[in-house]
C-alpha cells in the first residue's frame, strides 16, 4: 500500500473512532466521495443496519454527468435528510471519514442541516 493510501485509512480510522465516542446511541450520517459521484448513509452503529442511503447516482438528483459539483452535493444533502427523518432520525454525528470539511463536503452537511438534521 503507497504510503498517502496508509495515510487516508489512518485518518479515516481515527475520525470513525472518535465518532463512536461521542455518539452516545445516535446514528453515524457516513459520506464517502469519489471524482465524479458523492454517496452519504444514516448507519445504526449498535445493531449494524443501514437507516437511509443517498447519492448522486440516483435518477433525477443531478443532472447527467453533474455528479461531482457543489451543487449535486447539496441536492444528495437534502435528500438523505428527507429520507432520515422519514425513518425518524432526527439526531447524527457527522462522519466525514478522511474527506476535509470543505467544497462538496461541507456543502452536502449544510444541505442536510436545513433539511431538518442536527449534528
């Protein structure tokens, strides 16, 4: 393994075990990004199940081929809102796994904020 890719699973590794800490029963709203798409969960940590899913392969969140800009972040954002409190999570901490809190990152946590999710 090249020495950046040990590097990200560290830091990874180190955000998620902080999060358990602190998490106090509340569900974990995960976010992995890649070039072109952004996928976020609502996972229950305690029984290991998967609450909501969104991402921007979905039909009719982005445009076709817009799945890696500020704007489809913030359209999944917003979804996995809905779909969290439809389940009735109303309550997460945010893991952002090795990814800074910034660009397609921040403005998917932003998103999901107004539509209704505390952390």
């Amino acid at each position: 393994m090249a020495n950046s890719a040990k590097t990200k699973q560290r830091r990874a590794a180190r955000v998620r075990r902080d999060l358990k800490k602190v998490a106090n029963g509340r569900a974990r709203l995960s976010v992995h990004r890649s070039l072109q798409n952004i996928y976020v969960q609502v996972i229950d940590d305690e029984q290991g199940r998967t609450l909501a899913t969104a991402s921007t392969l979905e039909k009719g969140v982005v445009k076709k081929g817009k799945g890696g800009d500020v704007a489809a972040a913030s359209a999944v954002g917003k979804l996995i809102a809905e779909r969290a409190t439809k389940a009735g999570i109303k309550e997460v901490v945010f893991d952002r796994g090795s990814y800074l809190f910034h660009g397609r990152v921040k403005a998917l946590a932003e998103a999901a904020r107004e539509g209704g999710l505390s952390f």
